[in-house]
C-alpha cells in the first residue's frame, strides 16, 4: 500500500482537517480497543514483537534485525515472522538477507508453522496491534522527531491505537536522545516500562564519500534518513520523497538519473527502496547500509535473554 503521510498529523496543535476527521478515528480507537478484549493463543515458542503505535518510520526492521543478531549470538535459533502484504517483499528481501523468513497472509498461520520446526524464538517485525496471540516481550518503537505527532488516531492523526495500548508493551525504543518529559509522558500509561535509545549507523562507500548527493526515499518516515546523511556530513544537494512502498516507474527514476548526470552527483536511496528498483536501474544508484546501535545494550541484551 503506497502511503504518504499527510503532513498535518505531525502538527503539534489539532488543525481543520484532524478536527473534521475526529469522529472516525473515535470509530478505529474503538474497533482496537474491542480487540484488546480477546485473550490470544499462547504459543511453546517465545515470541518477541517488535512494534509501533505511530504508523511508520519507527525503527522497527532494523531493531528486529539487531535482536535476532543477538538472539544468535547467545547460540538461539530465531526465525522472523512477517505478516504478508504484496507490498512488503523489499523489507522481507532485507529479512531474508540476515536469516529466514515465515511470511503467511495472518502471523497465527506463520507461528503454528513452528510447532514441529527447530526454531527455538519467534520474532515479530510489526505486529503489536494482533490481539490473536500473547507476546513474551513487546516492543513499542518511536522516534524522537515524529514522536506522536499530533496525539490523534488514524486518520485524524498518526496513531494506529490509542497510548492507553501501551499497558500491554513490555519495552519502550526511542530512536534519539534520552528525553525525561518523553518517559513521563509514555509511563502514565504503564509504569513498569522499561526504555532504550538507538540511533542509526551507515555505511557509505569511502570512494564516494566527498562526492555530491541526490538521495530520494519511499519509506514511513523520509526525512529521518535525510537528516541522517546530513548528520554523516555528506553532501546532500537534492532530496526527493515518495510515498511508503512507492512503485518507482522508469520516469521516477530517469528524471533524478538525469539530474544527478547534470550535477555530477551521485545517486543514494535506502536498500529498502533499493530493493524496489527494476534491475536495470541498480548499477546507477548507491543504497546505505544500516545498522543500529543501541544504548545500554548489555542490559537490552539480558533483557531478551530472561524472555526466552
């Protein structure tokens, strides 16, 4: 599903058109919170969630990647578990890259496949709002920037639930700074939360690094890796947006080819949206490399290890 994000949801003030689209996030809030009444299946295997409540851009892919490094670092064998849409196949292409991937059409299907395998931990990149199982850890990702917009709920604003959801989170990562009045904020809805803080590493090839930039992106949260660059002191002379999951056609694609060749640029996008392009066009354009790295991570560590 190609989604731009409508730029009033990150106000910090409620503007005419969340007000004029209030009536039916009180209908989704509703619907979500009906869910929360159903008691989930509890699976042998542990399960591991990694989720958000602000609709994209939170870190959670490269944080379920970070845990299942972990996980097989202290010798268990993970398994991703990907809720399949026809439009995710670049972020489990990216999956597939660091381990397998179960990706059925409902993640019960996915997690029953496992009865009889030799995984030993199930872990959930998204998933937090699916009421049909019980979690042994949930992880509610946010970034700093965003953090929860304007407080709404979709679609007046960029919530998929309410905050009051955050009872049933275990573990709060915040890609940023510490920010106390954050924590407050989030443990008046659960007081036994536990917080950590990552930021991202990238990789940019030392033969390109003084060269000028035209980057483009179409994922959950563009300006975050736009503003990552710039922190990475590259050159960025052009930055171009797309919607999340964006289909680049060849025109997309040609319209920035020929702009960088007219500026002596170098083209750089995410592997998400490298992942996306037409075979033809991936000698042209550069993609990062990212990573996290997360504060506090021997007492992140140990906290996966008393789940499992």
């Amino acid at each position: 599903m190609q989604f731009k994000k409508p730029k009033f949801w990150d106000k910090n003030r409620q503007t005419i058109f969340s007000l004029i689209l209030f009536p039916l996030s009180i209908i989704v809030n509703f619907v979500a919170k009906l869910k929360r009444l159903k008691k989930g299946k509890k699976f042998k295997i542990p399960i591991i969630c990694i989720g958000n409540i602000y609709l994209g851009g939170t870190g959670k892919t490269p944080i379920s990647i970070e845990i299942f490094k972990i996980l097989s670092s202290i010798n268990k064998k993970p398994v991703f578990i990907k809720k399949f849409y026809p439009y995710i196949h670049d972020e489990i292409n990216i999956l597939n890259k660091i381990g397998p991937v179960i990706s059925e059409k409902s993640r019960i299907k996915s997690l029953k496949s496992l009865d009889n395998s030799n995984y030993e931990v199930a872990l959930l990149d998204d998933g937090f709002q699916d009421t049909k199982f019980l979690k042994d850890l949930s992880i509610v990702c946010f970034n700093e920037t965003n953090w929860i917009g304007n407080g709404n709920i979709i679609p007046s604003g960029p919530l998929r639930e309410s905050l009051d959801a955050l009872k049933y989170a275990d573990c709060i990562m915040i890609k940023g700074k510490k920010d106390q009045k954050k924590e407050i904020q989030l443990l008046n809805y659960n007081k036994k939360l536990q917080f950590f803080y990552f930021d991202y590493n990238i990789e940019i090839d030392n033969s390109i690094r003084e060269k000028k930039f035209i980057t483009f992106a179409g994922i959950g949260n563009p300006e975050s890796f736009f503003e990552l660059l710039i922190r990475k002191n590259l050159n960025v002379i052009k930055k171009i947006s797309f919607p999340d999951h964006h289909k680049f056609t060849n025109n997309d694609l040609d319209k920035i080819i020929n702009f960088a060749n007219e500026n002596n640029a170098i083209i750089l996008t995410t592997e998400k949206d490298y992942e996306r392009l037409e075979h033809k066009y991936k000698s042209l354009i550069y993609f990062t490399k990212l990573s996290v790295k997360i504060e506090k991570f021997d007492v992140f560590k140990n906290l996966i290890k008393e789940k499992i």
